[in-house]
C-alpha cells in the first residue's frame, strides 16, 4: 500500500498530467473561437493549439529537471523524449494530417454522384510550429507555479 500512495505523491507526474488536461480544456476554446461551437471532442482530439503531447512532455522534462537537476541522466532522458514527441507532432503527424486532407477531397470527388459510401480520413494530426511552441510554454509555466506553490 506503501507503493500506492508514493504514485499519488508524485509531483512531476502530476505536473505532466495538469499540463496535458489544461492544454486539452484550451484546445476546446481555442476550437470554439475559432469555430463558433462547441466541439466536446476536442477534450481528447489531437492536433490543434496547444499541442498536449508537447505540454505533457514538457512538463514532465522541466519537472524532472526541477526536481532531479539540470545535469541529471534523469533530465537527459526526458528532455530527450521531448524532442522526440516535438518533432514527431510537427513533422510525421501533421504530415498525415495533410495526406488525408488531400486523400478526403480525392474521395469526396470520386464519390459525388455514386452509391459509395465515403469515407473520411482524420485530417487533425499533427501540429504547426506555433502550437508546439505553445505547448511548450504551457509545460514549463505548469512546471514553475507547481514548484512556487510546492507540489514538486
């Protein structure tokens, strides 16, 4: 039980975790302003701003760093893991996403006019620059008011 209760005291996993639910809850009023609607499944929808993946990671690597030390094996495996996880959303994924969005009008005109069922591919993917960025940002502010106030 000892074990249990160590997990629930873990402050830099919950800085990832507070870091990914605040960038999911913004991604459905950065959707909506947008938009003009509200869109419920962009509380766990990939793509948009902020990137989630980055704002996890992030937060995770700035929380171990916090808590372990800039200079530690710890913070080089995880600030590894964010480059990764960064250039992932902004190259292989948003990559699909605009293969889709080109796969989804091919479909749509070869469809038009025939009893085919379309179908429509996911085209929010990946990530722009700009929505890592803020990502990454949001991670390392979680990050900073999670030690000010002394949950790391």
């Amino acid at each position: 039980m000892h074990n249990f209760s160590e997990f629930w005291a873990n402050g830099v996993l919950w800085c990832a975790i507070i870091s990914w639910a605040i960038a999911q809850l913004l991604k459905v009023f950065f959707d909506y302003a947008r938009n003009g609607c509200f869109d419920a499944t962009r509380l766990v929808g990939t793509g948009g701003m902020p990137s989630s993946h980055t704002a996890l990671v992030v937060a995770l690597t700035a929380a171990v760093g916090i808590k372990c030390g800039f200079a530690s094996p710890d913070f080089a495996v995880a600030a590894i893991l964010s480059a990764v996880v960064m250039y992932d959303a902004t190259g292989i994924r948003r990559a699909a996403g605009r293969q889709a969005t080109a796969l989804n009008k091919i479909i749509k005109e070869m469809t038009e006019g025939h009893p085919v069922k379309e179908v429509h591919l996911k085209e929010l993917l990946g990530h722009t620059p700009v929505e890592v960025i803020a990502g990454a940002v949001l991670g390392v502010v979680v990050a900073l008011v999670l030690q000010y106030i002394g949950w790391l």
